[in-house]
C-alpha cells in the first residue's frame, strides 16, 4: 500500500466514524423541524463551508475540455446524495440508529452490481455470495419491528441504492478532473437548491424552529457534511468505490455504538444477529476476491 492509498484510506474510516456518530444528531435533530428541512440546512451548511477552498482549483474547470460530461456527472453526483440522505433523515423517525446504520452499509455490495448492470463491469461472484448474506441479515435485522419501523427500514434500503450510485459517480467525476473541492462543494449546495422548494411544499419551516435544531445542524452540517463527505470525495481519488464502500461499512459500527451510549437505544438478541450477518456479508464481498489473484487486483470488478 502506496502512501497516497494509505491516507485515502485514512480519510475514508474517519469519513465512517463521523457519519455513524452523526445518526445520533440526525435523530435527535427532528424536534423542531421535519425532516426534509434538517436535510436542506445540513448541507447548506456544508456547502458555505467547503465553498471557499473550491476557488482554488477554478483554473481547472476553465481549462477543462469535456465540461458537458463534467456538468451531467456533478448534477447527477448532487441529486443521488440528496435522494439518498433524505430517505435515510425520513426513516430515522421510525427505525433505531441501528437499524438505519447497518442497513445503510447493504451499499456495500450495491456498487458492484450496479456498476455491472450500467458500466457493464465484470463483477466477481462472491457478491452475489454477500448480497445472499445481508438479505437474510437484513430480514432479521427487521424481524421484530413494527409494520411502520419495517416501512423505514425499506427506505433506507433504497436510500443505500443511491448512496452506492453516488459512490460510482465520484469516481466517474474523477476520471473526467481531479478537483476534489470543486464537486464536494456543488454537491452540497446542488441538495440545497434541489429540495429547497419542497421543503415549503411539504413541510413548514421556521426560523425559530432551526434555530431549537442549530448544534445538530451545526455537528452534521459541519462535521457529516462538510468534512466527512469531502473527506469521501479525497478518499475516493486513489481507491476504487467498491473498496471505498467496504470501508464505509464501519459506519454501522459506530452508529449502533454511537446509539447505545448515547441514546440508550438497545438492539435484541435477534437484531444484533441481523447485524452481525450484514457485516459477515460486506466482508464477504471484499475478502473472498483476494484468493483470486486477478479479482483481487480489480476489487469486486473489472473492465
């Protein structure tokens, strides 16, 4: 391991325990403000903060050639995290950080598959082994919840469809510039401007209300979306996603410690199992391809 791929991978663990001890704020952050504008403010936040460094690499995106493909990927990269994020802030209002936490990794073994299915990339057949695996975690991880905990439970199944699209289109991003600050920026500010209308549609915001909600907002604006998502999007530039995404995995780790210690919140016996499987299954999908010299050259897939 090269130093460029270490510090990558530093980036994304500490990117993993940022986002799990920040299901604790996403949960406790809805008090006052629905859902849809805690997701608007955070990466508002987010945005204002990274914005300044994306100066920097301006000269690039001038002297870029493809700028059509760079504006698709970017709207499109912004869009996916929006999506994403905004079903996994609904369904916190009816599932445990755990459960939101682990089921959220099942992106996991997401990547390969969609990278198949769309970039038809090869993909290696220990995902199929691992998505087999987090199936029947996932099925225990909700066994015992009610019918509305169970619907959140599926959101957040879907909301880790499109955080796996948005791990691809980073690294898509990142074969047309290498400008890091310039996408973690835009994608922030693209999900404020993208849901900045419905959250007038859909729900009643105020002043006073996100002002009750502001050292959440702050910690997951700042800390979850300002610094953990830019530290993705530097992760991402020397490792494949599919190998990003096994590292991302750790954030269910931490979320269910994050939400044991803090609130108190206790998995069953049947739930921790549940647990236990999908993360047998996401170390399934990155360990098994090692014994095949090619697999484990190309990470879960090839060209």
């Amino acid at each position: 391991m090269n130093s460029k791929h270490f510090l990558s991978t530093l980036c994304l663990i500490v990117a993993s325990i940022i986002w799990g001890t920040a299901f604790v704020a996403q949960t406790t952050g809805m008090e006052f403000i629905g859902p849809l504008t805690f997701t608007n403010m955070r990466f508002l936040i987010g945005g204002i903060i990274v914005l300044p460094f994306a100066f920097y690499e301006i000269n690039k995106i001038k002297n870029l050639k493809n700028k059509k493909k760079f504006i698709f990927v970017v709207l499109l990269t912004g869009l996916s995290l929006l999506l994403g994020t905004y079903l996994q802030q609904y369904a916190l209002q009816y599932t445990k950080v755990g459960n939101a936490a682990f089921l959220t990794i099942l992106y996991v073994p997401f990547v390969p598959i969609i990278s198949r299915l769309f970039l038809k990339k090869k993909i290696h057949w220990s995902i199929w082994l691992s998505v087999s695996i987090c199936l029947v975690g996932s099925y225990y991880l909700t066994l015992e919840n009610s019918f509305e905990a169970q619907f959140a439970d599926i959101l957040v199944i879907v909301c880790a469809l499109f955080f796996a699209i948005h791990c691809i289109l980073i690294d898509e991003y990142f074969e047309i510039i290498n400008a890091p600050f310039t996408l973690a920026s835009s994608q922030f500010l693209l999900c404020f401007f993208y849901s900045l209308p419905f959250i007038f549609i859909f729900e009643n915001p105020t002043i006073d209300g996100i002002s009750k909600e502001i050292f959440e907002l702050l910690y997951v604006g700042v800390m979850s979306s300002g610094i953990a998502y830019t530290l993705q999007v530097f992760g991402q530039r020397y490792v494949k996603p599919s190998t990003a995404a096994i590292t991302f995995s750790l954030e269910g780790v931490f979320g269910s410690l994050a939400a044991w210690v803090i609130l108190s919140q206790f998995l069953t016996n049947v739930q921790i199992f549940g647990c236990f499987l999908i993360l047998i299954g996401v170390l399934v999908a990155q360990l098994l391809p090692l014994i095949n010299k090619e697999a484990a050259l190309n990470r879960f897939y090839s060209e």
